[in-house]
C-alpha cells in the first residue's frame, strides 16, 4: 500500500510538473507576442518621428521663403513697416498676422543690427 501512495504522489507530482511546463510554455509565448507588438510600436514611432521632421523641416523652409519673399517686399518699397501694413491688410487672422508681423520685424532687426555691426566693427570709427 505504501509503494502505491507514493506511485500516486509521483504522478500528482509528474502532473503538477507538467500543469507547470504548460503555463511557463503560455507565458513565454505571450511574452514573445509581447516583445513582438512593442517592437512595431518602436517602428511606427520611429517612422511617425521621421515624417514630423520631415514636416517641421518643410514648416522651416515655408517659413524662409516667406521671410524671403517679405524681404523682397521691404526692398521693393523700401520700409519693412509698410510692408508689415500691407501684409496685414491682406490678412484673414488677426491672431496670426500679429504672430507673423512679430517674426517677420524680429527678422529686420536682427538683419540690420548684423549690418551695423559689420559696417561699424566694435572700437572702429568710420
């Protein structure tokens, strides 16, 4: 009697193992499914990363063709205040505009103060 409860323990035991084997069997295809999914995740991150830098680089160059062409516009007439006037006449959004007009004087500034200082270097008289 006593070798059968123990045959009986073994195979409580071997099923027990078995039972085991299964789940860590499951949980490691899971685990794979897992990696799998974040793995695609990855790629399509990195492609949606990829077509935001495409885009904001497409936003720069508008926004130097614009600069550009507002340029152009201030030579034309010769004053980067009526230019913005005119501009604005044009314009739908007020919000916008005064976004834009902001940049587009900030610009000016920045360009003729480059050229005061490479037409009067620092400690130079003319």
């Amino acid at each position: 009697m006593d070798d059968r409860k123990r045959l009986g323990q073994l195979e409580e035991l071997m099923a027990e193992m078995i039972r085991r084997q299964d789940q860590t069997k499951e949980t490691l295809q899971n685990l794979s499914q897992t990696v799998g999914n974040l793995t695609e995740t990855v790629s399509n991150l990195a492609e949606t990363m990829g077509s935001l830098l495409e885009t904001a680089g497409n936003l720069a160059e508008t926004m130097g063709s614009l600069l550009e062409t507002v340029g152009n516009l201030a030579e034309t007439t010769g004053n980067p205040a009526e230019t913005v006037n005119q501009l604005a006449q044009n314009t739908v959004s007020r919000q916008g505009f005064e976004y834009f007009s902001n940049a587009i004087l900030g610009y000016f500034e920045r360009t003729e103060a480059r050229r005061v200082r490479a037409d009067f270097p620092a400690g130079k008289d003319r």
